[in-house]
C-alpha cells in the first residue's frame, strides 16, 4: 500500500486544525525516554508485555509514535491518517527504525473512507487516541473502526468525554483553528497561565505535573494543548454512549479510564480511555486477511 491509497475528505468541515503541523513539531522533542514511555503506557492499558506476532492497527497515527511503540514491542503494524503532513512524520519514523520493514505500512486515508477501510485485514489490536472525535462524523467513524477487530481481538480507543460546556467549546475550537498563529499562541499561553494558576492554587507543583504528563504516555504537554484548543472538528461521547455503542456490536469492556479531576476537567473535557474485546465469534469475510 502506498501514502496516497484511499485518500478522502474526513468531513464537508471547511474549517480543520492541522494536527500534521504539531505532530512535526512533537517529533524534535522526541526521545528514547518518550519513546520507552509510550511503549509502556501501551503495555498498561493493554495488559501485556509483548505484542509478538500480533497485528495492530493505528487509525490517526499522528506523530507515528504509538505505531513506533507497537512496533517495538513485535506488532505488524499499519498505520494510517487523513493529515498528510501526519503521515510524513510516520514515514519518517518507521524510515528511522525500521527501514525496509514490510511489516509496518504507512497510508494516507480516512477512517470515514469506507472503500477504503473495506481493503484492510482484521487485526488483533485496533488503536486509535484522541482521533474518531475530530473526523467530523464520529459514530461513523467508530462503526468503520471497530469493524476491523478481529474475533476475540481488542479495540483501545480514547474519546473526549461529554460535558456541560461542549457546545461553548465546539465555537472555540473552530474559532482557534481558523485563526492566525499569534492568535493561537495569544491563547496557548492563556491556557497554560490558568494551568499554571491552578497548580498554584491547589499548592501543587505544575513541574512535577509536566514531568508527570511526559512520563504518562510519552507526549508534550505543550503540544497536547495546542492540539486540545484547535481540535476541531469535535464531538463527545458519554461513557453510558460509549459503552452502549460498543455492546451491540458484540464488544465486553474490559478496562477503561475515566477522567473526573476537579473542576477544570470539567470544563475543559478531556479523553476517556476504553479497552475493548470483541467476543469470539464466527470469523467474517475479510478475517485476518486482506478485502
């Protein structure tokens, strides 16, 4: 498969932020430390030391780091995003660590691209981070997704949580994501002074809450605010949702993370995770094969 294979508009949005260019800039900041932290955040959720053999699909790869994890950890991986410049960042990891490896495939597509998601295998493990609530459709794009688990296979995926202040947040966003890029730091460096404030506040250290973040899944808080302001398109989805939507498609929930910290997740959102298995059933046409 090639970069340019099932390329299509995520949605009729006129207006979408550009993740490929702050997934550019995450990559200078990216290290082995970053790198092994990723690695474990996966193992932890996952509930495995290994991925040995196992197929494993990032849909939004961004940087390519969580698909860099997987791979590390012995995954075939296909990697794919709707941002070209996203895909460049993973080409250029895979280039870095694995060159030539035909087991690790890196596409320019969208998840919303039904001819296109219709072409890849079932796999073992579906992954998508803070990715579905930005295609413009997201039930939609959850449908295409979870199609691609294969029996008894597991679908991680994080999704923003449903709150009081979505629509507020949705006018915003669209407003930062078309604004120039004095605009947008005007308001990076509000959102990290609140943050800053916060911390201050509660008598906690905002240092240790960064070295804290980092150690977390290996990400940039800086550059995690930056993608949470402009995230745009944007959806929600309640756990109660969320779960519902997975059962009827034969999925158990087997772990997940709720995040209720105080009032300023409240207000700001943020990403419930899920780990969910798909019950064994009947392989379907294209199980653990291509088509």
């Amino acid at each position: 498969m090639n970069a340019k294979l099932g390329a299509a508009k995520n949605s009729n949005e006129s207006v979408r932020f550009e993740f490929g260019e702050n997934w550019s800039a995450f990559l200078r900041l990216l290290n082995e430390s970053r790198i092994k932290n990723a690695e474990d955040s996966l193992k932890e959720m996952l509930g495995t030391d290994s991925l040995q053999g196992k197929s494993f699909l990032d849909i939004g790869s961004g940087s390519g780091l969580f698909s860099l994890a997987a791979k590390n950890l012995g995954a075939n991986v296909i990697s794919f995003d709707f941002d070209e410049i996203s895909v460049r960042c993973t080409q250029y990891l895979r280039e870095k660590f694995y060159p030539g490896d035909d087991n690790w495939q890196v596409i320019g597509a969208s998840v919303l691209d039904s001819a296109f998601m219709d072409t890849l295998p079932r796999v073992d493990y579906v992954y998508s981070w803070g990715v579905l609530h930005h295609t413009g459709n997201l039930l939609a794009a959850m449908e295409n997704a979870c199609k691609k688990v294969a029996p008894d296979g597991f679908f991680y995926v994080a999704l923003y949580r449903k709150t009081i202040f979505d629509g507020i947040w949705k006018t915003f966003k669209k407003m930062y994501s078309h604004s120039d890029k004095t605009t947008q730091v005007f308001f990076q460096r509000l959102w990290s002074f609140k943050t800053r404030l916060a911390f201050f506040v509660k008598g906690k250290s905002f240092k240790k809450m960064l070295w804290k973040y980092n150690e977390d899944r290996g990400m940039d808080f800086y550059r995690d605010a930056h993608d949470w302001l402009g995230g745009y398109p944007y959806e929600t989805i309640s756990p109660t949702d969320c779960h519902s939507f997975f059962e009827q498609r034969g999925f158990i929930l087997i772990k997940q993370k709720i995040y209720t910290k105080g009032v300023s997740w409240s207000i700001s959102g943020g990403c419930n995770e899920y780990l969910f298995k798909k019950t064994g059933s009947k392989p379907g046409r294209n199980s653990c094969s291509k088509g």
